[in-house]
C-alpha cells in the first residue's frame, strides 16, 4: 500500500505541477502578456467556451513542466535504481516528451473541460466547483496515459482520492502564500 502511494504521487508530480504552472506563469513579467485564451472568445450556447483564465501561455508552459519533470524523474531513477523498486515504471525506457506531455496536456486539458462545464451550469470563474475543481487535473492525466502507461483499477482509484487531499492542501498553501485570492 505505502509503495502505491508512494508510486502514484511519483508518477502524477509532473500533472501536478503542470496543474500549477498557470497560476506562477501569470506572475512572471515576461510572460503576463501572452494570455490569449484556449478558446480565442468563442462561444458555446451563448457562453464562454472556457473562459479568460485558460490561456494558450497556460497550457503551454504546463506541458513544458511536466516534460520537464519526466526528465528529472528519469534521471532521478536511473542514477538511483534501488531507491525506486516500488515504481511499476521503468523510467529508464520512458519517453520524456510523451509522457510529459500526456500528463501535462491531460491535468491541463481536464481543467479547461471542467471550465466548459462550468460555464454552461453558469457557475462563476475562480468560483469554487467541489470537487470537480480538485479532480479535473488527475482525471484528464489519468485519461490521457491510460492507454501508454495502464494500471489497476485500485490504483486509479487510490490516486484519485490522494490528488484531490494533496490538491487541497496545496491550494490552501497557496492562498497563504497570497498566490491565489480563494483558499480552495
């Protein structure tokens, strides 16, 4: 149990950070004007697809961190074999730009469709959906790698359970840490 644990916040750390790249990307001064929406201001049933929040700046730099840690990862595991025995991932045969990509474009993709539906039952942006807002990350990752990387059902399901606590733990953190407005 403890090695699942250990292994599913491994293998989801770079949709996690993928998941908060958009939050830091909007306080850097170089990149605070690339904020051009996901959906170009189109909408659907007269309503925003996705949003002024999800932006082009936010999905990209998502999936470059999340490439990025798939490469630390793998050099973390190949250095260190034996620390790594409860992985189910051979690291050292991983292709980082598509397991990068998978779990950054799954946690990024999931919160934009979470925002469609959002829009559409007309529930407010930076408005709090439970639990939707803690699990849309996960769920699109999880989605998005599930045909490359397939795991047990019991582990789908553990790692939902742990994202959502460490999602909200987090959050709160960075709400403290005046990063965001909310605390959750």
């Amino acid at each position: 149990m403890i090695g699942s644990i250990f292994f599913s916040l491994w293998f989801f750390l770079p949709a996690g950070f993928a998941n908060m790249a958009p939050i830091f990307a909007q306080k850097i001064p170089g990149l605070k004007n690339w904020n051009t929406p996901l959906d170009g201001g189109r909408e659907f049933n007269g309503k925003r697809i996705f949003g002024d929040h999800k932006t082009i700046r936010g999905m990209l730099l998502g999936i470059v961190v999340a490439i990025l840690f798939v490469g630390i990862q793998k050099i973390m595991y190949t250095t260190n074999l034996s620390w790594f025995e409860w992985s189910d991932v051979d690291y050292s045969s991983v292709n980082v730009w598509l397991l990068g990509f998978l779990l950054g474009f799954g946690a990024l993709g999931g919160d934009a469709l979470k925002s469609f539906f959002k829009r559409q039952l007309n529930v407010k942006p930076g408005d709090s959906w439970f639990p939707f807002d803690q699990i849309d990350y996960i769920l699109g990752a999880i989605l998005m790698t599930v045909v490359f990387f397939p795991m047990p059902i019991g582990f789908y399901l553990l790692s939902i359970l742990l994202w959502i606590g460490l999602h909200l733990l987090v959050s709160y953190s960075g709400f403290l840490l005046k990063f965001k407005d909310k605390p959750i």
